[in-house]
C-alpha cells in the first residue's frame, strides 16, 4: 500500500517537472524577440570587439644547454696530480632543472634587457619603446608628477627613484603579460622563450636579448674561477719564460768568461756553474707552470657549457588577433544565454509575490 503511494507521487513529481519545464520552454518562446535581439547585440559587440583589438607580434626562441661534462680516464688522473678536480660538484646551477624557468622571468634580467638599445644610434631604449607602443608615456607625459622619461640604455643599477618606479612597473608588466618561459616536453632540455606584445621589432630583440644575456651571465659563473686562474698561470708563464731567456744569455756569457779565465784560479767556475743551475730551475719551473697551464685550459674547455639555438623566430613574426568568427559567435551566446536567465530570474520573482 505504501510503495504503490510513493509510487504514485513519484510520478506526479516527474509530471510536474515536465509540466514546468514545457511551461518554461513556452515562456522563452514567447520571449524570442528578445532573446533574438540580445544575441544580435552580443555578435554585434563581438565582432567590434574583434575589430578594434590592436595586432600582436609573437617572437619565440627555443635553445638546449650542453652542459660540459668532465671526462674521467687518464685526463681525471693527470690533473688530479696537480691539484686540479675534473669531476664537477653536482650541485643546481641557474640553469639546471626548472631554476631556468625563473631565472629567465627574474626582474633583474628583464630589467637589465629592457635597457639595451632599441634603434642602431642607441638613443631609444626598449623600455621606451615598450612604454611608447603600451601608451605609457601619454599618461606620464600628462602627469604633472612625471612629465617626460627617458631611459639611457646600459644606466647603472641605481637610477633616480622616480625612473626606478617607472621600470618597475615596465618590468612587472612584461613579466605578467607578454613573456613566456617554459618547456615543452618536461623530459628533454628544450627552452622556450616566447614574447608577445604589440610591436615586432621589440618581440624579435626581447626574446634574442633576454636568451643572450642569461647565457652569457651563465657561462661567465660556470667559467670565472678557471679563467681567473688560467690568466694568473699565463701570467707567471710569461714571467718565467722572460726570466729563463735572461738566465740563458747569462749561461752563455759565464761560459764565455770560463773559456777565457786564468786556470790558476779555482773560483773562475763557480760563477759559470750558479748561472747554469739557476738557468736549469727555472726551465724546469718553467716546464711545470706550462703543463699546468695547458692542464688547466683542457679543464675550462670541457667544463664550458655550449648554449645551442634550436628555433629563433624571423620576419615576419607571426600575427596573433582575435578571431572574428569566433568573437561574433562568441559574443551572441553569452549575450543569449544571460537574457535568458535574466528572464528566467525575473520570472521566478513574479512567482514569489
């Protein structure tokens, strides 16, 4: 008896969600002139919103870092009698795992990229052109407080505190929303540097600038201290190189003055055999100091990483704009879809007074 109740008022439940759902669908229907009218509308500002959004120019870099790896073997072996390591720490370099990825977003590479040059005279920085090609410099131009700013490409790190609030914000600006920085495939080494913004040549410089300068800082920390060394023991090859030609010269002479000395004094060689035994220290000095040298640049050309462009953009850069199609398609739905609930709101409404 009880089922067949429930039974019962289950079937009312359905039949009255159908009931209100035909009423619902009739009451839209009855509503299709504005439903319509509405979705014209939306295509309408779609489609204008298409129209009137600005090009934008898309540059992307993609490079692979070969980081110098040390070979063991009889190399390993030799410069380890020297005092030298050919085994190189491991450690997590800028460069090393997901470290790029931040590293080429860091406010102080951007900063430092966006005051290159942007013309062939230098006048005009990046940063000028971004804030010029942004409509930037408008608004700091009207601005009583800021007037008119130039950034003088390659400036120290310290500027004038209103010229560092300004690139502040220029830097923040770029990083948010127009480069990317990211990998592709997250099991190979491929980079990607992509930029996107409003003028061509700035996408093109950004991105090969930006690439340049952190590879250039980055093989600069991996090769500093081997270069540092490498120019003292050059220097101390020069030195010693100049030391034993003189030691040679005065080698000759002694054993000229030997030749023509009185055999009756004993002391006459001696001068000739210091001569000859200084002349023979510093050649074997020499010898030393120049395999260590030769050690030493083997070292740095291995441990020297190889920064390899596998794809650079040319121009023409790509165009990325706003579909029309799609913004007018786009544009009708939601338009529709919020007079209707618009409606449906309002409906409901009525229903509850």
């Amino acid at each position: 008896m009880e089922e067949s109740l429930q039974n019962s008022s289950d079937e009312i439940s359905i039949k009255e969600l159908i009931h209100k759902m035909q009423s619902l669908w009739k009451f839209l229907l009855s509503k299709w002139l504005v439903i319509s009218l509405f979705g014209i509308l939306g295509a309408a500002i779609g489609l204008g919103y298409a129209f009137f959004q600005p090009i934008k120019y898309t540059s992307k870099l993609s490079f692979v870092v070969e980081d110098g790896k040390s070979g063991g073997g009889g190399l390993a072996s030799l410069a380890g009698q020297f005092g030298f390591d050919l085994g190189g720490g491991g450690g997590g370099g800028v460069f090393s795992g997901d470290n790029i990825l931040l590293f080429l977003k860091s406010e102080g590479l951007v900063r430092e990229t966006l005051l290159t040059s942007y013309d062939e005279l230098g006048k005009t920085t990046l940063a000028d052109r971004y804030a010029e090609v942004a409509k930037l410099k408008e608004g700091w131009e009207k601005n009583p407080k800021v007037g008119v700013v130039e950034f003088s490409p390659f400036v120290a790190k310290v500027m004038p505190r209103k010229e560092d609030s300004l690139m502040q914000t220029l830097v923040s600006s770029v990083i948010k929303t127009d480069l990317s920085v990211a990998k592709p495939d997250k099991k190979a080494s491929f980079v990607e540097v992509k930029v996107v913004t409003l003028d061509e040549m700035f996408s093109k410089l950004f991105a090969e600038r930006l690439v340049k300068i952190a590879t250039d800082r980055y093989i600069e920390s991996k090769t500093k201290t081997k270069a540092l060394n490498i120019a003292k023991l050059q220097y101390k090859a020069d030195s010693l190189a100049a030391l034993l030609n003189n030691k040679t010269y005065a080698a000759a002479a002694s054993q000229q003055s030997l030749v023509d000395a009185n055999p009756a004094l004993r002391t006459a060689p001696i001068a000739s055999e210091i001569t000859s035994r200084e002349k023979t220290m510093a050649a074997t000095i020499f010898a030393e100091v120049v395999k260590n040298l030769e050690i030493s640049k083997t070292i740095l050309n291995q441990e020297t990483p190889v920064i390899q462009m596998v794809d650079q953009s040319t121009f023409p850069l790509p165009k990325e704009r706003v579909g029309k199609l799609k913004s007018l398609i786009l544009g009708g739905l939601l338009a529709g879809f919020f007079i209707i609930l618009y409606l449906l709101a309002q409906k409901w409404l009525r229903t509850q007074l």
